[in-house]
C-alpha cells in the first residue's frame, strides 16, 4: 500500500515540478506533456522504466484518460 501512495506522490510531484518549469520557461502546457513523455520515453530505454510505475494498471487508465482529456483542454485554451 505504501508503495502505491509513493507513486502517486512522485507523479503528482514531477506534474507540479513540471508545471512550475514550463510556467517559468513561458512555454506552453503542450510543450511540457511533450517534455514529459519524452523523459518516460527516455528512463524506458535506460532500462529505469520501473522507477516510475509506470507499468501499473492505475497509472496506465490515468494516463489513457488524460490523454484523451488532454486535446479537448487544450482546444478550450
């Protein structure tokens, strides 16, 4: 169970931290969900994809909903 909340914690932590970047950065929220998949993308070919849990089944129907939330958000900006 601690594990789970850890992950949800990093997650949540690595959207602020990236939030307050791409705001200082004065890019777009686009460009850094970009960022973002890319460094997923990267830990994967390092072999640290297990660092984020991102094989986990919650994480993964987190990610598939908001990425088809994303486009419509974005649309309303």
């Amino acid at each position: 169970m601690d594990q789970i909340w850890f992950t949800a914690a990093l997650w949540l932590g690595l959207a602020l931290v990236a939030a307050l970047f791409g705001s200082w950065l004065r890019a777009s929220m686009a460009l850094t969900e970009i960022m973002g998949i890319l460094a997923q993308f990267l830990l994967d070919a390092i072999g640290k994809d297990r660092l984020l849990g991102a094989s986990e089944a919650w994480v993964i129907f987190l990610a598939s909903a908001g990425s088809s939330c994303s486009p419509f958000l974005q649309g309303l900006n």
